[in-house]
C-alpha cells in the first residue's frame, strides 16, 4: 500500500515504525532535520514542505496513493490537507488526527469529509479509564467491544507467596477465561507451555475477559486497594476528558488545577467533580482537602515536568497508585524509575488507531504491547483460511498466540483442541515484524 504520512513527530514517527516494513511510505513535514531523522532510521520517502499545500501534497504522489494519515499536531493543517485529497485523488482514504473533540463531534454529525478522525484526547482519556479499571496491570487495552482486555503485569515482590508463582502452569489456579499470551524474561520471551512457570521479575500478558483480567490483578498486585475516587491533577483539555470520562462509570473525582481561570472552566463543565485551585505543590491543600485518601492519582499538567512532580507529590500524600500522561515517550522510562506506576504516552495511544487502517480490511483493532514489542490484532477470519478447523495445539509454532476468538457475537477464550471457524475473530498477539504474514494465514 502506498502511504501518504503527515507529521514527522513522534505520533508520525511511530505510524511510521509500525508500517515501513510493509508498506511504501512518504513522509511530509517542514523540518528538515526531522525529516533527515527519520530517513535515517526507517526506509521511507521524505518531503519537506506544508502538508496544507497542494504542491506538496502532489509531490509526495498523492495522485497514486491509497491512504493519507495526517498525524501532525495541528489540527487545521490536517483537516486542510484531508479537504485537497478529497480534490487530488479518486482513491485515497484520509485518516485524521485531532486534539479538538468538537472536531471529532462534526465529524461524527457528517459535517467533516473525512473517512476516519482519532481524537487524542479521548484516545488518552480512554486508556486512562482501563488502566484504572484492572488494577495493578502496568498496561491494559480492550478489544472486541469491551469482550477482551490485553493485560500487561509485573511480577514484583508484592506478589510473593501468590498460588500462580513457581508451579507448571497446567498446575496453576489460572483465572478461568483467560490465557498468557507470552512471558518477558528479562531480554527472553517465554511461550506459556504447560510445564512453564511464572516467576518474580517476570513481565506477563494476559489476554481475558475484563473481569478475569481484574481476577490477575487481585492475585499479582493483591495490595491494590478498589477504587473509588481518582484526583486528576491538571484541567488542561486532556485532564477535563479524562475526568469526564471516569465520572460517567461513577468514579469520584477531584480535579486540582494551578491556574485559577482554568480552575473555573472546569467547574463550569464539570459540575460533579469537585474543583480545587491549587497547585500539586500546595501541601496544606493536600492535607486539609486529605487528597491522599483518594486511591488514584493521574498527572495530566501537559508538561512533562510538572506532571512528573505532581505524580510523585500525589504518591508522598498517600495516594497508592499514580498514572502519568507522558508527552514525550524518550521520557518513559524516567517516569518509570522515578515510580509513577502507570505511563500513558497520547501519542502512542493515538497511532494505535491510525495504524489499522494500513492492515488488512479484515482487522478490526491493533494494539501495541511491552514497549512495541508485541502487536495484538482483531481480524476476521477468512472462510478459506489455511489455519481453519485445526486444534489450536496443531498449528505451527511461530511465536504468535491466539488469546481469544469472538464467535457469534461472544468472547471464547480457547484451549489446544479448540477450533477456528470461517468469519471468527481472532484476537492474537504477534511479532510486529510477522503481522502481515499472520493477516494473510487468517
């Protein structure tokens, strides 16, 4: 497929690290050096000028292109360029990128020519609400209409002394309805045989439905205590979504905001939660308002800094689990060894969504798992596939797992004699590299 991409930051780089290797890629872009970046990296097409223009546009091969991802991080320039393919192409679907949820909303109503818009946003505010939702995971998405929940955990000190540690899996009290796609082992991946064990260190994923997923998290992270209110420092329009979102599944919220105008505005849009003007450092409003008394904090500031203090000062009043949305992803790992529990990168959120589109037409959902290591996807099955009516033990050994099957409409979560059939969906977890090549044996 030739692919048109806007944006050579980090959502574009990211689409582009998903989809080079099969794919004929362009990247557009008015930086240069970001251009010349990531040329280097990946075997991709660059051109430096306004994806807005015409010119540009026709210079990056739109005429003959099958798909535009305009990823960049303004809205106008995006939605400008989707306009001139509709002009410049009789073939080529455009995906857009938006930060603005009105947007989202036009083009939901029909107003925006467009074939597909994400909202960063909303995006972000989701993958907030399911890492929240299965406690103790590091990573969480869900699939097959909130059937299926892709679980990434640690397995860390505090679950020592748990029934699935240190004993063959086919020996294991396994939550029923859920299967281990893989085990990460330090620099080595473990295929969960029968006669496996899972061990302290290990990293697992676990593909199950949601309340399984919430079963794992109770044994491997057992002093995770429930939920039920949630401190969401920042009143920017991501922290505003994600606050919105948990208050719709009953979460008390509070929202402390540093700036008093913003403090106000979300007062006014949210007249559930409970609105404090006050920065992360103010100790007194953390003591007299016993913001440490909620369960969950997520820093939202849209600075990666700032967010990092207010993670870390949300921790110190007591609060037992932090979450941080992460601008930059090179940043990640200082989150992480600084011990904010959960990051949440928008952008990687966002390309997640974009990349599908560039699969086959058969794959509904992708989702990116241990750091881009694993992708899961959402296909249907072909009624000619050559993997069909064949025990799941028989099939070749490739290092991909079939962690769930949607049939008729329900999740199955399959064993060894369990089947494919024609117009199943499979959820499998997969090497990136094999993606394509599993799409086709499906």
């Amino acid at each position: 497929m030739r692919i048109i991409v806007l944006g050579a930051g980090h959502v574009g780089t990211t689409v582009v690290e998903a989809l080079f290797d099969d794919h004929e890629l362009t990247v557009v872009d008015r930086d240069p050096a970001r251009l010349s970046a990531l040329a280097n990296l990946f075997d991709v097409r660059t051109v430096e000028g306004n994806g807005a223009s015409r010119a540009a546009l026709e210079e990056a091969g739109i005429a003959e292109a099958d798909l535009l991802i305009a990823s960049t991080a303004r809205d106008e320039v995006n939605l400008v360029a989707a306009m001139l393919v509709r002009r410049l192409s009789r073939r080529a679907r455009t995906l857009v990128r938006t930060t603005d949820v009105e947007h989202l909303r036009a083009w939901r109503e029909g107003v925006l020519d467009v074939d597909f818009m994400v909202s960063s946003e909303l995006e972000t505010a989701t993958a907030v609400f399911d890492a929240i939702a299965v406690p103790g995971a590091r990573h969480t998405d869900v699939m097959a209409d909130g059937q299926v929940t892709i679980a990434e955990f640690d397995v860390t000190q505090e679950a020592a002394g748990c029934a699935l540690l240190d004993r063959p899996l086919a020996q294991a009290p396994l939550p029923p309805d859920s299967r281990i796609a893989v085990i990460v082992r330090g620099d080595e991946l473990v295929l969960p045989g029968g006669a496996e064990t899972l061990r302290l260190g290990d990293r697992v994923v676990v593909i199950a439905s949601p309340e399984a997923a919430r079963a794992w998290g109770r044994q491997l992270a057992p002093d995770e205590p429930p939920v039920e209110e949630v401190v969401v420092f920042g009143a920017t329009p991501l922290g505003i979504a994600i606050a919105r979102k948990l208050l719709r599944h009953d979460w008390r919220v509070r929202l402390v905001e540093p700036d008093a105008e913003g403090a106000r505005r979300a007062a006014a849009e949210l007249p559930r939660a409970r609105v404090f003007h006050a920065a992360p450092s103010d100790r007194s409003l953390l003591r007299e308002e016993r913001i440490g008394s909620a369960q969950v904090a997520v820093a939202a500031l849209g600075d990666d800094a700032r967010s990092l203090y207010a993670a870390l000062a949300g921790r110190t009043a007591g609060i037992h689990t932090t979450i941080a949305v992460v601008d930059d992803p090179t940043s990640l790992r200082v989150f992480e060894t600084a011990g904010v529990d959960v990051t949440i990168n928008p952008r990687a959120a966002t390309a997640q969504q974009l990349v599908r589109f560039a699969h086959d037409p058969r794959t509904r959902q992708v989702a990116f798992l241990d750091d881009d290591r694993f992708d899961v996807l959402d296909i249907t099955v072909r009624p000619d596939g050559e993997l069909l009516r064949r025990p799941l033990r028989e099939l070749p050994r490739t290092g991909s797992t079939i962690g769930a099957i949607v049939r008729d409409g329900r999740a199955i979560f399959p064993h060894g004699d369990s089947e494919l059939r024609p117009g199943d969906r499979a959820i499998v977890l997969v090497d990136p590299l094999r993606a394509a090549q599993v799409e086709a044996a499906l």
